[in-house]
C-alpha cells in the first residue's frame, strides 16, 4: 500500500524576453505574461506544472547573473525531496521577426555574434559563450525528442519546423546557458522561435504555447 509510486509531475519553467532594437513589442513577453492565466482557463494537461515565468533582458553577459539566478530557482534545495517524482523543463521563447512559422530549437552553438548591440550595449563578435567549453564550433543539443514534439505540433494544425540554428545573438546565447545548465542539474531546456503577432496573431500563438505544453506532458 504504502510503496505506491507518487504519480510523476512535470513542472515547466518559462521565459520570454523584453522588447530590442528593431522589435518595439516582443510577443513573448505579452505570452509568457499572460501564459498562467490563460492555462487556467483552458485547463493544464494531466501531471504539468507551470513553476515560474520570467522576462529576461534582451542581454547576453551583462544578464548572466539574472538569468542563471532564475534557472537556478528551479532547482532549490526544497525540491530535492520529491525530485524523483519531478521532471523540470526550461522552456525559453525569443522572437524571429522575419520567420513566418515557429521554430523548435534543437541546439545552441558556443558562438556569441551579435548583428547590434544587445539591450546593454555589447556587441561581441566570434566569441565563445563560454570559453571553458571549447571554441565556436562546440554545440549543446537538447535531450527532448524535438523532432516527435514538431510531429504533434504540426498534427494539430500548426506552422511549425524543426530548427538547427537559433542565430548567434541573445537566443542563442541564453540558450546555450541554459543546456549547460540544465546537463548540470540532470533537467531539460528547450528553446522555441515564435513571429511576431503581425505574423502570427496573438490567439493563435497562445494556443500553440498550450499546445505544446500538451505534448511536453505527455513525451515527458
């Protein structure tokens, strides 16, 4: 009786990013804002948690300390107790201004390019996001299947592809971060490029993002 196995949880940490240069509204941010408010009204799917939902600078070093304290608080000690019942997902969201579908990221290279400055001013140019990895070439893959996620996303009606490159700009290098980040601690990350709202409306991108919360908890 009492060796019974608690049923499994997945708990689903997010972020977006502020607006940038060349983007004055970022849809991410308006998503992951409203993203727990409109899964209470739609319903979450069976065993899935939504934990914290972030706005991240659009800042690659000068954000480090940010960033890695918010993935950090998926992971606190209080959690260590029922960690084997717990799955922990990182699910980050950037922008594509010029896509016209979404795009799952399936790695990110140790490259920092930045085509502008970032929303602190650096603009880094062939540099290694974390030198301690190896040079630009080194790449981190997520351990989520992405191409069976793209699969059930496009089953269900979406304008979706698998992705290999995720640029070399903020996207990238949060990315990378949080693949780092996530082998470390034993969690998963996934990175996923969404248009603008001009592209895709905003309804549309909120029922992707449910979506794919969807099948999150069931591939989990």
């Amino acid at each position: 009786m009492g060796s019974e196995c608690p049923p499994e949880t997945v708990t689903v940490h997010v972020t977006g990013f502020k607006k940038f240069h060349g983007v004055s509204e970022n849809p991410t941010e308006s998503i992951v804002n409203n993203l727990r408010e409109y899964m209470k009204k739609k319903g979450l799917p069976k065993g899935l948690v939504i934990g914290s939902c972030s706005i991240l600078e659009t800042a690659g070093q000068g954000a480090l300390v940010t960033l890695y304290h918010t993935l950090q608080s998926a992971v606190s000690p209080k959690d260590s107790e029922s960690s084997n019942s717990n799955k922990i997902i990182w699910l980050h969201f950037g922008v594509n201004s010029g896509a016209t579908r979404f795009a799952v990221e399936h790695q990110a290279v140790n490259e920092a390019t930045f085509r502008c400055p970032d929303e602190m001013g650096w603009k880094p140019q062939k540099v290694p996001i974390v030198p301690s990895d190896g040079g630009i070439m080194q790449t981190r893959e997520t351990s989520l299947p992405v191409e069976e996620i793209t699969k059930e996303l496009a089953k269900k009606g979406y304008d979706v592809m698998t992705s290999d490159d995720a640029g070399r700009f903020v996207c990238n290098y949060v990315y990378y971060h949080s693949l780092r980040f996530a082998e470390q601690n034993g969690i998963k990350s996934l990175f996923v490029h969404v248009p603008l709202f001009l592209t895709i409306d905003e309804e549309t991108q909120m029922q992707f993002m449910a979506s794919l919360l969807e099948v999150l908890a069931s591939i989990s």
